[in-house]
C-alpha cells in the first residue's frame, strides 16, 4: 500500500516563481525525478531501455517514498504507452519516459495520444536507433515525432529539464490545450552530466489534477470506453466520417498552438535570443545550444559578431517568432546533433528568403560537436558575406 503524498498543494506559478530554491549538483536524470516528485501524479509506468532506465528507476523510488501511489513496469514499450492511454483516459495524471528504438517500437500510440486529447507527460531521453546498435546520443527520433500531434519541449540544461517537466502537467491539463506534452533532453549529454539546479526546497507540490474539467470525458462506471469510436467512423467511407477525421486533425494542432500562451505564462517566450543585431546568427536547440555558446566565444576572441537563438518549443514551431528574430541576419547557421537536419527544414520552411541557412555543422551517431568545428562554419559564413 503507497504511502500518502507528504508534500502540499501548490498553484504551478507559485513553485517555478516564488517558492525558495536551492542549489543542488545533479544529472539530468535526477533532475526529471525532482520534477515528477512535485508533479503529484498519480501513476508513473516503465520500461528500461538505456539512457532513460536511471530516470524511471529513480521514479520508482519515489513511489516507495510515498510522492508516486502507483508505479509499474510493463511488458514493453508498446504496452507502457498503451497502458499509459487507459490510465489518463480514466482521468489519472500519469507519467512514462522513453527513448530511441523503446520510442519507435512505442510509436502507434502517440498519435492516439494526441487524437484521444490524453494530457499525458513523457519525457524523451534521445538516442540513435539505427542499425548497428547504438546507444550513444542523437536526436533522430525527434524528427519522426514532430507530426504525432504532441507539444515538443527541447531542454538544453538540467534546470530546463527541471522546470520543462514541472510546466508539462499543468499545460497539457489547460482545458484548451489538452493534448500531450514530449519533454526531450539529449541522453547522456544532459541526462548523465552534472550540473547545479535551483531545486524548489519548500514541501509544496502541483495540485491534483481534475479530469472533470477536461474537454472529453474520462472513462468511468457511468462512460463507456467509446470515445475513440463514437459512431465508428471507422467502418465507414463517406463525406461526415472524411469531415470528422479532417476536423479532429485540424482541432488537435489548433489545441497545440493554443498552449503557446501557456507556455508563454510558465516558461518564458517560445524562443531566447542573444545578440540579435549580429549578421550571423546560430539557430539551435537542445545541448547544441551549450555548444553554439561556446562557438560564440571563440568567434568574440576573433572580432567575430555572432548571435544566438535558442528554441525552446519545437511543436507547436515558433515560426512568427523565428522569422522576427532572423529578418536581418545576413548568415543562418543550424547546427544538430541528427542526420536529418531536422530544425533546418523546419526553419527554412518558414523562412522566405532560406538561402541564408547554413545547415552545418551536422554530426550524429554520438559524435561530439566541438565548438571549434562550429566556429569554422562562422567564419567561412562570414567569408561569404564578405565576398
């Protein structure tokens, strides 16, 4: 029998804004467990598979403490994010993590998530998935999520880690938002280093959540589970079952671009920016922007004017606040930690004039990205401009 949760309830402006904090020195991981420690949920499901395994053992902990009241492990990643599906649909607020293959193999269900309005939190612990096996860091799999229908946060450091999950929960429950939320940190090079996190010290936690107040109805003795399948649209083939697939698509990515006012409201604008009026600037997200960082004071040493845009929110994609903060740059360096080249084409599908983007440095397969290798892409940005 789990113990009762020791902490109280607390309005989510109140812990990230005015609750005291401390300085704590603690990996990624641990800071995702201090996150759903005051997320007061009501189940966390797991499934081990590397680098997120520490997170969900370290979630597992706090259900013996007594912050968790129910927590298992399931048969796999499949069936965690199925079983994940029926507890929020029973109007649970619930918790999971995964990564790279576990992701892929789990990937059927994360569009139900955003199609059944489920305000379910997980955190992606990214990796590469490619054969031969790996598990060394690599953000492909974001670039295969992007079009599930779920809010994608991107954490460059542990605090972010911190207060991105902390946030989740209550953004993905806003009764016009209502859709999931993937919080997504670059494994091992945040979810495994150490670094200092202000901690919230008070005995405080989110408030429980309400399924009553959802935009759908949860599954109870009273409902049925039908929500899903309400005139099973499915079985036919006519205009009103095209419309309402149609529309429910078009509902679900509306609910994604309103919960930019919330995420406005808890963490801050969609994107930071630094030194905007430079002519070249650096687009990244995730643990690229600790590296661009670096780059840019390499490039200060050399006279060498660089800015930096730092994008926080991945989905819905801040494109009214990109295409402002880039309106004069003359160079647009992107660089991923991916294959893909994700972010570029997300970026260049907004911009008009795209022929600025230098979509480098590229690596991925858990290779590094020295900062010096990033500086000589400004500098060869900055020839061109020059030629």
């Amino acid at each position: 029998m789990s113990k009762k949760n020791p902490l109280t309830e607390k309005p989510l402006d109140y812990m990230l804004f005015k609750a005291k904090r401390e300085k704590q020195f603690i990996t990624g991981s641990e800071a995702v467990r201090e996150a759903v420690r005051r997320a007061n949920i009501d189940i966390a499901i797991s499934y081990p598979i590397t680098p997120q395994s520490e997170t969900m053992h370290l979630v597992g902990d706090l259900f013996a403490e007594g912050y968790v009241p129910e927590y298992f492990r399931g048969e796999n990643e499949f069936a965690v994010m199925s079983q994940v599906a029926g507890a929020a649909m029973a109007g649970a607020r619930v918790f999971t993590a995964t990564c790279g293959p576990g992701t892929m193999r789990a990937f059927e269900v994360f569009p139900m998530w955003s199609g059944s309005r489920l305000p379910v939190v997980c955190s992606f612990m990214t990796r590469g998935i490619n054969a031969p096996l790996t598990i060394q860091p690599d953000t492909i799999e974001m670039a295969f999520l992007l079009e599930t229908g779920m809010i994608m946060l991107h954490c460059e450091t542990a605090r972010d880690i911190y207060d991105f999950n902390l946030a989740a929960f209550i953004i993905a429950e806003e009764k016009d938002v209502h859709i999931p939320v993937g919080v997504f940190m670059d494994g091992f090079f945040v979810t495994h280093t150490r670094e200092l996190v202000d901690i919230i010290t008070e005995d405080v936690c989110l408030p429980k959540y309400n399924p009553q107040a959802a935009p759908v109805p949860t599954i109870d003795m009273e409902t049925p589970p039908a929500r899903l399948m309400r005139d099973p649209f499915v079985m036919k083939s006519n205009f009103v079952s095209y419309v309402a697939h149609a529309s429910w698509q078009q509902e679900v990515r509306a609910a994604a671009a309103r919960s930019k006012k919330h995420i406005k409201k808890y963490l801050g604008e969609l994107i930071e920016i630094e030194n905007p009026a430079a002519p070249t600037i650096i687009v990244a997200s995730g643990t690229a922007v600790s590296q661009a960082r670096e780059a840019i004071k390499l490039a200060k040493e050399e006279n060498i004017d660089v800015g930096l845009i730092k994008v926080k929110v991945v989905r819905p994609f801040p494109k009214d606040e990109i295409v402002a903060a880039l309106s004069k740059a003359k160079k647009i360096i992107i660089p991923e930690f991916n294959i893909a080249g994700w972010l570029a084409k997300e970026v260049a599908a907004v911009l008009p004039d795209n022929g600025r983007i230098v979509a480098t440095p590229r690596v991925y397969g858990g290779m590094t990205m020295p900062p010096e290798i990033l500086l000589e892409d400004i500098k060869q940005a900055v020839r061109k401009q020059t030629q």
